[in-house]
C-alpha cells in the first residue's frame, strides 16, 4: 500500500517540474565560466600550464599577449583559479549556453604589458658594493 | 443489418472517427495520469497528435523483396483489426454493430498481437524475434485466462451474440468475469507490470526495432485502437443497459475512461515482471479464478 | 502541400524522439540526460521520448570522446536514424575531447565523424541545460524538414553508405561497442568504413 500513498500524495500535491524555460538556480560554490579581468592579469600563463583541458591559451606577443579560453573546452574544475596568483580569474556561478558551432564560445583577450615597477631607488650598485649580501657579514 | 447502418457503425460511431480521437485521448490520459502520479508534468494535450503527424513525415524505410512486403502488410492489418474491433462493440441499444458475433470479436482482438509477433519475425532483427517470442509467450499465458473468462459469460447466456452480452443480468458471475479480463489487460495493452515486450532498454524495442517512419505511426495507431477496443469491452460488459442513445454512449465513454486511469495507476505501481514471473501469474493464480467462472457459467447452464 | 508542411514542422518541434548513444564517455553525461527525464526537469513537458531503436528517433544525443571502437558504431546508429534528423552532443567531451585531448585512443570531436548540430557544453552539463539543448536541436529539426533534406556532402555520404533495410543482425548492432569493433582493441590506425 505504500506505492499507493506516495502516488496519491503525488497526485494531491502537484508536480515538482519546472515549467520550461525556467531553470534552477545554481547553488553559490558552482563552478562554472571562468571570468578574466585584463586589468589584474600579470601575464605569467600559469593557468595555461594548470589547465586540465587546455582551454586557456596564452600567446606572447611585443609588448602585449594574448589570453584565451574556450568554455566550450573546459572541464570546470578551476585549477586556473587556484594558480592565478594576480586573481585575475574567478568562477562564475553560471552553466555555459548551448551553441551552434565549434569555438562559437571561444573569448580572446589582447593585453598589454605593463611596464614594469620601477625598482625603490636604493644605493648605486655600480659604485662598489656597499650593500652586504651576505646576511651575517661574512667578507 | 444494411450496408449504411454497418459502415456508420465501421465508419462514424463507435468506428473510425470516434475510435482515433478517442485513442489518442486514451493514450495522453494514460502518460498524463503516469506522469502526475510521478510527480511530474506530462505531455501536452495534443501530444499523440503531434506524434502521429511527426511520424507519417520521416522517410520510408526501402523494403524489398517479400519480407519487406510482410513487414508493410502488418502495421495495416493491425489497425484495421483493432478498428474493425472497436466498430464490432455492441455500444448502442439497437441491433449491436455489425454483423458479427463475439468469435469474430475476440479474433479481431488478438489479430494485432498476432501482427506484432508475425512482424519482429519478419524483421529478421534478433531483438526482433526475441521479442516476439516474448510476446508470444505472455500472449498464451493471458489469453487462456481472457477466453475462459469471455466463454464462461457467453455461456452463461446462451448465446455468442454480442447484444445479448451488453445485457447481461447482474450477477457474481459478471463481475468474476468482468475482474477477469481487467486482470488480463496490462499484458494485452503492454502496460507495466506485464509490459515485456516493449522492454526499451532490454531488447531495444522487440519487434518494434526496424519500423520507422508511416509504419510507426500505424503501429501507434493499432496500439491507441487496441486500447479503445479492450476498455470498450470491458465497458460494455460492465456498464447497466440503458435504453437512451446518448445515455448509453455517455455510459461507454465514462466506463472506458475509468478503466484507463485504472490501468494507468497499474502501471505507475508496479515494475515490469520478468518473463517466468508473468507466465507463473498468469498461469498459478488467475487461472482459478477463470476456471471457477466457466464452472460456475456451466453449472447455471445445467440448472436451468 | 503549403498547409501539410506547416503542420509538419509545427508537430515536428513538438514530438522530438532521442536516440542515447555512449561513444566512451565517463558516463557523467549520460546520468544527467537521464536526470533529464526525471520529475524536477521532466523532458516529456516538451515531447521529449527516450526511444529503445534508433529507427525510430529523430534526433541523436551522443556522450563522450569517440574512442576508436565505437567510430563504426557512431557511424552505423547514425546512418540508422531516418527521416529529418538532428544530433546533440553532450558534454565536453564529444565536442572537443575536453580533457583528454591529444589522447591515442581517440578518434577526435564528434563532428570529424557526423554532422552535429547543437553542442551542450559542461562536464556534465546540467540537466536543464540539455532540455534547453533537445528544444534547440527539435527547432533545428523542424526548419530542416521543411526544406527537402540539403544534407552536408559527409552526411550524404554516411547515408548512401548506410545499411540496407533488411540487415542481419550487424546493423543493429548494439552500439556498446566492444563487441563490435572489427580490429583489436587499440587500434590508432584508420579503419576501413564498411559498407
């Protein structure tokens, strides 16, 4: 008689579908689209070399590189995020769409360099070394 | 009997145009009532429509030589035989439906699983002849019950014509007998718990396997026919006679609907048996059941 | 017929019938699609039927890399399915190897072998989005059919090399496809397509 129950407590109470096109929303620790901030990248393509899946390329070019990445390609597994030491990628709590063709979804970004930090100006090596390398003073 | 009143009767009501709408409405009412039973949604009104037309659209599958001219031949006389079925029901007061008797009744009944055995045959696909096999082996085992249950009511009365049978008197032996062919519909229906030979992911659809396209749509078709023709029997055994036409089809109507959301509630209770559990149901424990309507059925003919 | 065509591509949006085929996936993607199919997402809202043959599908939803093993069998399912068709591939996997790219047991995306027409990304996708996925490919499959069939020139070629009608039990061969690989088991050379 169980069966019964549960299929008349199934009739009574309504169905538990969502009505398409609604979609469920996705809890908060969902792993989904990787998101690049152009401002924060540092261009040093450890997310290239952490990549499972080789969806992140990383082309260097004179004076700019260029960083791209294929969701269609990616395993969602966020080993870029972890390595990204600038956090310049995030995961998004978001499915990628569905597409028509290959690469359909594929994001380059052409960043340029920064130049880079001026170094805090110290004594002038050149003049001899003032400076003690060797911690302890050892000559 | 005239021609006219036999082909409205083949034609009109209870025939084709009333037979095919209602098919379709019998098949949604049942994947609706499954899926709400499940909790889910279920498809639209018009899904077996949609289905029906989808189908006749797909290309036809290039059949050659003889195998290929059987395998055309029997979705057509699967349909033909379940409408015929539906046309034959003694639904309306008058003079029953056609000429015929409940012989010819109960052959047109198993006509289309006939063609569904006969068809994964001739499909030469071994999950074709595997489930036809299936299909014939539940095909024994409940139609001995179905017959004796049908036989002992005929019996009861006298007589194998079909009007006499819509105005049975009430008895035990009418509701043993009506209980009986409920028992035997899952498996004639390929409803769950005895749905073997559509088993999908077993045998990739039986005999089904290498039909596509119109042939599919006709083989729906003769399954949506064959649900009309079985609850319509069953609803015409076990609705009161009345007198007043639109009083006896509203009656019809209301009965078959009830059977089918029995059925359909069947169907979401229970899983689908093996082979040898079917064939033990069938032949262990229903089987008295059919023996005691014939006995009783021969024991009020001695009587009287 | 103007009118028989309307109403066709209307009925054929609305009764899309799927073929699953495992071309050698993780079977993440084929847990999802039948999570598709429960209550939470219910596909049948859509029409949406899991059918037992591919003879009767339209449209053909394929997981997983294609290993080469199941080459052949892709190939011959798909030359099985009549009539209009469509195909989705779930996952990563059958649309850029995801991460088993560069893999000597691969036979590379799917769409090297058949044409495909709408790709599902994830690993695993979810199940909503590979109802959002079907609905596409069933859109896809109702302005196909209303044009004759303009199949690609790969396509013609897989269906004018498709198996009779009438075929022994090799052409519905099941599409787990070890047993049916014809070489051994890591074969990286081309196979030969039977005819």
């Amino acid at each position: 008689m169980n069966i019964l129950t549960m299929l008349w407590r199934n009739l009574l109470g309504g169905s538990r579908t969502l009505l398409f096109p609604a979609r469920p929303k996705v809890s908060k620790g969902y792993r989904g689209l990787v998101r690049f901030d152009p401002e924060l990248c540092s261009g040093c393509a450890i997310c290239k070399f952490r990549c499972t899946a080789r969806a992140i390329d990383f082309k260097s070019g004179k004076g700019t590189f260029t960083w791209s990445y294929d969701p269609g390609q990616c395993t969602f597994c966020g080993r870029c995020v972890e390595g990204c030491k600038s956090h310049a990628l995030s995961q998004d709590a978001e499915c990628p769409p569905v597409y028509l063709t290959i690469g359909a979804l594929k994001k380059s970004y052409t960043v340029a360099r920064k130049p880079a930090p001026k170094a805090a100006p110290a004594a002038p090596l050149a003049s001899g070394s003032q400076a003690d390398p060797l911690p302890g003073g050892a000559q | 009997m005239n021609l006219t009143t036999a082909l409205a009767r083949f034609l009109i009501f209870p025939g084709l145009l009333f037979a095919v709408p209602t098919a379709w409405f019998f098949l949604w009412v049942e994947r609706k009532a499954v899926a709400r039973m499940q909790g889910r949604i279920g498809p639209p009104f018009m899904q077996p429509f949609y289905d029906f037309v989808k189908l006749l659209g797909k290309d036809t599958p290039p059949r050659t030589g003889v195998a290929g001219l059987l395998m055309k031949m029997w979705p057509l006389i699967a349909v033909s035989a379940a409408a015929g079925a539906v046309g034959l029901l003694p639904v309306l007061p008058s003079s029953g439906g056609f000429e015929g008797d409940l012989i010819l009744l109960l052959a047109l009944l198993e006509l289309p699983s006939m063609c569904i055995i006969a068809a994964g045959f001739s499909s030469r696909s071994i999950f074709g002849e595997i489930g036809s096999a299936r299909e014939a082996v539940l095909s024994v085992a409940y139609n001995v019950v179905f017959l004796l249950a049908i036989v002992s009511i005929a019996a009861s009365q006298h007589t194998f014509r079909l009007e006499a049978l819509a105005q049975l008197p009430a008895s035990p032996l009418r509701w043993l007998g009506v209980a009986a062919i409920l028992v035997c519909l899952p498996a004639k229906l390929h409803l769950n718990p005895f749905s073997l030979p559509n088993a999908e992911q077993e045998i990739y659809s039986g005999p089904m396997t290498e039909y596509a396209g119109p042939e599919l749509a006709m083989w729906e078709l003769s399954h949506g026919l064959e649900w009309v023709a079985a609850t319509g029997l069953v609803a015409t055994l076990a609705a009161p006679h009345v007198a007043l036409v639109w009083l006896a089809v509203l009656l019809f109507v209301a009965f078959s609907f009830f059977v089918v959301l029995l059925l359909s509630t069947l169907a979401a209770a229970t899983a689908r048996l093996a082979i040898d559990t079917t064939v033990r149901f069938y032949w262990q424990c229903t089987l008295i059941f059919a023996v005691l309507a014939i006995s009783s059925a021969l024991f009020m003919r001695l009587r009287s | 017929m103007n009118l028989w065509n309307r109403l066709m591509c209307y009925c054929r949006r609305r009764s899309p019938w799927l073929f699953h085929m495992n071309s050698g996936s993780c079977n993440g993607c084929d847990i999802e699609l039948i999570a598709s199919l429960t209550p939470r997402y219910d596909a049948e809202q859509l029409g949406v039927r899991l059918e037992g043959s591919p003879r009767h599908a339209d449209i053909l939803c394929v997981t997983g890399p294609v290993t080469h093993n199941s080459v052949q069998a892709i190939k011959t399912v798909y030359g099985q399915v009549y009539g209009p068709k469509a195909v989705v591939a779930i996952g990563s996997c059958p649309a850029t190897t995801n991460v088993f790219i560069d893999s000597r047991t691969l036979a590379g995306p799917l769409n090297k072998h058949i044409p495909v027409d709408v790709f599902v990304p994830g690993c695993p996708p979810r199940p909503d989005a590979i109802v959002l996925g079907v609905a596409k490919a069933a859109e896809i499959l109702a302005q196909r059919g209303a044009q004759k069939p303009a199949a690609a020139p790969a396509a013609a070629a897989l269906l004018t090399a498709a198996p009779e009608a009438i075929p022994g039990p090799s052409a519905t061969a099941e599409p787990v496809t070890v047993a049916s690989a014809p070489a051994g088991v890591s074969a990286p050379a081309a196979r030969e397509v039977q005819p």
